[in-house]
C-alpha cells in the first residue's frame, strides 16, 4: 500500500507541476482581467502545492521524481487547444473555465485518493497537508464556477469584456463575440 501511496503523490507531483507551467499560458489567453487574475493566483497556490508534496516526500525519504501524470498531459493538451481554436472574447473565457474545471477535478479526485492512502497508512501529517490542498482546490473550483455565471452570460449576450484601466478598447480582449 505504502508504494502505490508513493506512486500516486509522484503523479500528483507531476501534475502540479504541468500546471505551473499551464497556467501563465491560461492567464495569457484569459480576456476578463477577473479570469487571468484567477489564474495568476491559482498559479502560486500551486507552487505551495508542490511545496507541500515535497515537504511529505522528505518525510517519506523519497524522491518525487520518476512519474509523469498522463491524465494531467491530456487535460492541459485540451486547454492548449482551446486556445488554438480562433475563439475570442467571453467565449474564449467560458471555454478556458470549461478546461480549468476539467483540471480541478481531476485534482480534486486525486488529492481524495492520496487522503485515503495516507490515512489508511497513518500519515496523519501528510493527511494534513494534503486535506489543505484539497480544500484549496475545492475553492479555486467554486471560484471557476461563480466566474462561470458571469462570462457565459456576456457569452452569450455578445456582451464586450471590459478592458483594464488604461488598456486599449481596441484590443483582441474587447472584440463582440456574436
């Protein structure tokens, strides 16, 4: 039980870290300024995630390296092409939410696998450490959603995402979606 608990935190180590990798690209692409801020502070949440993971991989004496998570590859491979897709404004908006939450609750199901493993193992350190995790990502997915209400309503009402103070309305980010 012991190895397949370390196998699992190695494939959510991994995981993570694809995303501090995807999310400055998602925040990038983001046209709502409230969506790409998201991002942005979901990006450092994550990096205390894989914080986190080492601190119970040096408790364990292991290394998290040797995984690569390829349930994580292919969601971030789906959110790289959403932003491929020609898509502009709050439609593209609601599409990288779509994707975001698709990620969420991958992590969401991971983090409960890894809680159960540790706590059937005594770790009750680790099921601390993790139980945070999991109720950080639990607030970024009802954040998506709150978000959500709004973007897909402008969406679908062509409504124009308003630009940052002292950003061009001629931007990209502005356009009418029809």
């Amino acid at each position: 039980m012991k190895e397949l608990y370390v196998e699992e935190l190695k494939d959510i180590y991994n995981a993570e870290n694809q995303l501090v990798k995807a999310l400055p690209k998602l925040a990038k692409a983001a046209a709502s300024d409230e969506l790409r801020q998201g991002f942005e502070e979901h990006l450092e949440q994550t990096k205390t995630h894989v914080a986190r993971l080492e601190q119970i991989f040096e408790m364990l004496d292991e290394s998290p390296k040797g995984k690569k998570c390829a349930g994580m590859e292919g969601l971030v491979e789906e959110g790289s092409e959403v932003m491929k897709e020609g898509l502009e404004g709050a439609v593209l908006d609601a599409a990288l939410i779509g994707a975001a939450q698709r990620v969420e609750h991958y992590e969401i199901a991971a983090y409960g696998t890894v809680i159960a493993f540790a706590q059937t193992l005594d770790e009750s350190e680790h099921v601390s450490l993790l139980e945070e995790t999991l109720s950080e990502e639990k607030d970024t997915d009802d954040k998506l959603t709150e978000l959500a209400k709004q973007i897909n309503e402008q969406a679908v009402s062509g409504d124009r995402i308003q630009p940052a103070p002292g950003e061009a309305s001629g931007r990209k980010r502005t356009k009418r979606i029809a």
